[in-house]
C-alpha cells in the first residue's frame, strides 16, 4: 500500500531528523544570556543549570567577539530546540497513522 510505504519512510526520515538534532544540541552551550550593566559597560554571562544549582560564567563585554559567539550559539541551539519538539510531535503522528494501518 502505497500510505503506508510512504509514512514508514517519512518515519525513518524524522527519526534520522531527531538523531542529528540531538547531535546538534549536545555540541553548543546550554542556558541563556544574561547582560549586566556595570559602570558604563554592559556585560554578558552565561547562566545554566548544573544539577539543581544555577550556575553563572562571565563570557565578556557586550559587542565582544567572545559574547557574539556565544549569543549566536544560544539562539541556535534555541532555534534547533524548536525544531526538535516539532519533530518529535511529527513522530507521534506517525505512530498514530501506523497504529491505525495496523487495525
């Protein structure tokens, strides 16, 4: 049946999707910037969790190379964390399609 070869291969395809997009994620940093004003400057921390502890690293002054990379990184792995929810919601559709072929 032509629906049901088509949504085993779309399937494989999001699986294929989840494992490169977990891949993703693992290599950038996780957490969130947070930006302080100190004096006239404004500088830029990464805050993360580490166990139950909330933990801050100090990256730079705002407009610095280091912060740039960083920021950049964060809205990436955001990016890709929005990508990976849609993904796994397109698995469970799948799954249900397949449940109802297998009645």
């Amino acid at each position: 049946m032509i629906i049901k070869d088509v949504n085993r291969e779309e399937y494989e395809r999001q699986l294929k999707l989840l494992e490169s997009y977990r891949a993703m994620i693992s290599q950038l940093p996780k957490g969130c910037i947070n930006k302080k004003k100190r004096g006239n400057g404004i500088y830029i921390y990464l805050n993360y969790r580490e166990g139950s502890k909330v933990k801050s690293r100090y990256i730079g002054k705002s407009g610095s190379d280091a912060a740039e990379k960083i920021v950049v990184q964060i809205e990436k792995r955001r990016d890709i964390e929005n990508k990976l929810k849609e993904v796994k919601n397109n698995i469970c559709e799948l799954e249900r399609v397949k449940k109802w072929f297998q009645t």
